[in-house]
C-alpha cells in the first residue's frame, strides 16, 4: 500500500537507499524571477526525482511509486500524469489497483480535471481490454467485467455528486461514459428523477436530461412525456427556473437547414408548451401565476409564437387577431416583471416588450 503524503514521517528520496543510483535534477528557476514559490523541502526533493526519471524515460515499479507521492503532493500535475500513464502501460500494471489510488485522491479532490481525465483513460483501457466488442454492447453482457467495472463507475460519480451535485467534471464524466458505453436511456432519465427528489432545481441534472432525451430521439411520444413532466415539476415547485429553461429548450428555433415539416412540427410544440404553461397559471393563480420564472416563460413562448408567423413560408396558422391577443399578453407580462415581481431587471423587460411591440407591428393577415 503506498504511504501517503502528510500521513507520517516523510523520508527523503536522497535518503532512501534504493533511489542512490539516480542524480536528482532541479527545477530550472530563473534568476532574474521576481516572485519564486515556496515549495516545502519534501516536494522539492520528490520533484527534483521525477525530473530525474523524466529524463531517462525510466519505467518501473519505484516510479509508480514516485509519481504516487508526487501526485498526493499535487494532483494536478498534468506532465506526471501523462507520465505515469506510460509507465501502467508499459508493465501493463492492474488498471484496477490504479483505479483505487485515482478514487482515493478523487475523494480529496473532486473538482480535479486531471482526475477525472485520468478515470476516462481508465475506462477506454478496460473498453480495450474486453477485446474486439463494441463498448456500446456492454449492457447485453451483465456478467462481463467490463459491465461491473462500468456500475462501478457509475457509482462512484454517484458518491461524488451526493457530495456536490453540481459537480461540473462528475456530470461531464457521466455524459461521456453515457455515449462510450450506451448507457440505456431509461437508466440515465432515472438517475436524473433520483437527483430531482433531492434538489428540484438542479440545473445540471436538468441539463443532463435534456441531452440524454436528445440523443433518445424527440419523438412526438417523448416530447408529450417530456412536457408533461417538466409542468408536473412545475405544478410542485412555481419557482422551478430549471424546468422552464427545460420546457424553452423543447421547443428552441430549429436551425434554418430543416424540412417544412419539421417546421410544422416543432410550431405545432410550441402551441402545445403554450398552452400547458396558460393552464398552469390560470389554475394556479396565486402560484404559477406569482412566478417570474413562469412568466418570462410565457413571455419567450409568446415572442417565438409572433417570429413563427414572420417566417417564410410561416408554419402559423393563428389568424390576426389572436396573434394580437398573444402580443398584447406579453406585453402586460413584462409590464408587471418589470413593475411589480422583477423589478432587478426593469430594463431588460422594457426592452423584450420593445421586441414584442416591434414583432407584433410585423405581422400580416393571412392571405
């Protein structure tokens, strides 16, 4: 078991016999440096043996043992890393053993970016090791050491993420070993729902949803399960701004390089998150209808119903007189955010009415 830093009496490299044959080699400082670091004589000296082994590519037990203590010292140390990778590969050393030492410091430092590169390197050397099969096959193959040492990992970001939820490298690392492996959707819309019953608001466990029903595919059926749970949240929650964020991403502008019935589709989404969001407030007036995060929804929803129907040709079928209605809505809306419940941000609702107003000024009866 390697002795940790800190933990101890620490013995100089210099001072251990089986290190005699190596000439440390110091940090290069320049003379002329304004400020120098003060680094403590114990990481001075491990430094000054990684330099040494650096230099004559040495690759070995004793510098996994080295790098070890190096990396306990700084564990952001992206050279050692590198390094002691090529060391694991080159006495092809238990990737498992390896993973224990990377959780131990993970548990230390959990927002380390070298780290989480590190467990990633680990993951596709295992993905290599299981031979000739496709990572993304890994779930129809329960019993494969692949698939527990996936659960495992899984697990573990799990640990980190009860720790900090908002973890920005954990939920990148869970995104990425999503796509590696083809973690089943089902799997990962669950995860997000067990996030959810901690912290509803949770705007990267939101985030993580909204890739993961991207990548399922936005379906008619996915899109009305999808809506229909993010109101739920909001029925539970008025102040939710991570599930209208969520609904505003449903139905965003698709880029111009589409279909018109793709366009027809994604209006006729928009009508459908409109509507939901009208009810919500008219049920829940003193609720829903108190909330700025619900209205500057309703707002964005409104706007985007008025550029539906300047586009060429336009997928809105609303005649005049409701698209006035619509404008006029909006711009009592943002009256009162501006007024009464949002008045931090006064100016920027003055200038999405100008929006509105301008957009509205725009429209054209049907032919």
């Amino acid at each position: 078991m390697l002795k940790m830093y800190g933990y101890g009496p620490y013995t100089f490299f210099r001072d251990r016999p089986e290190w005699s044959d190596i000439q440390p080699i110091k940090q290069d400082e320049s003379p002329r440096g304004i400020v120098r670091i003060a680094y403590s004589d114990e990481f001075i000296d491990v430094h000054d043996y990684v330099r040494a082994v650096i230099a004559i590519d040495e690759r070995s037990e004793r510098v996994l043992a080295l790098t070890a203590e190096a990396l306990q010292m700084n564990a952001a140390n992206y050279t050692i890393w590198a390094y002691r990778r090529n060391v694991l590969l080159t006495l092809k050393s238990p990737l498992a053993k390896e993973h224990t030492f990377a959780r131990m410091l993970l548990l230390d430092h959990p927002k380390n970016y070298q780290l989480w590169y590190h467990l990633q390197w680990l993951m596709m050397e295992a993905a290599k090791a299981d031979g000739e099969n496709d990572p993304k096959t890994v779930y129809s193959r329960p019993d494969s050491k692949l698939f527990k040492t996936l659960k495992k990992e899984l697990d573990l970001i799990r640990e980190i993420l009860n720790d900090d939820s908002k973890n920005y490298h954990a939920w990148q690392y869970r995104r990425w070993l999503v796509d590696f492996f083809g973690v089943p959707v089902k799997d990962e819309l669950r995860f997000t729902e067990l996030m959810f019953l901690d912290d509803t608001l949770n705007n990267s466990a939101w985030n993580h949803r909204f890739y993961t029903v991207i990548e399922e595919g936005l379906n008619d059926s996915v899109f009305d399960r999808e809506m229909n749970y993010a109101v739920t949240q909001l029925k539970a929650m008025p102040h939710n701004e991570s599930a209208c964020n969520y609904l505003l991403g449903l139905v965003s502008p698709l880029p111009n390089a589409v279909s018109k019935q793709d366009v027809n589709v994604a209006h006729a989404r928009l009508i459908s998150v409109r509507n939901a969001v009208e009810d919500l407030i008219d049920n829940d007036k003193d609720g829903a209808g108190e909330s700025p995060p619900i209205l500057s929804l309703l707002v964005d929803l409104y706007y985007l119903s008025l550029q539906n129907r300047l586009l060429k040709p336009s997928p809105s079928t609303e005649d005049e007189d409701v698209l006035k209605e619509i404008a006029d809505s909006a711009m009592q809306i943002c009256d009162r955010l501006s007024v009464e419940l949002d008045r931090i941000r006064a100016n920027y609702w003055k200038y999405r009415k100008s929006q509105i107003k301008d957009a509205s000024g725009k429209i054209i009866p049907l032919n």
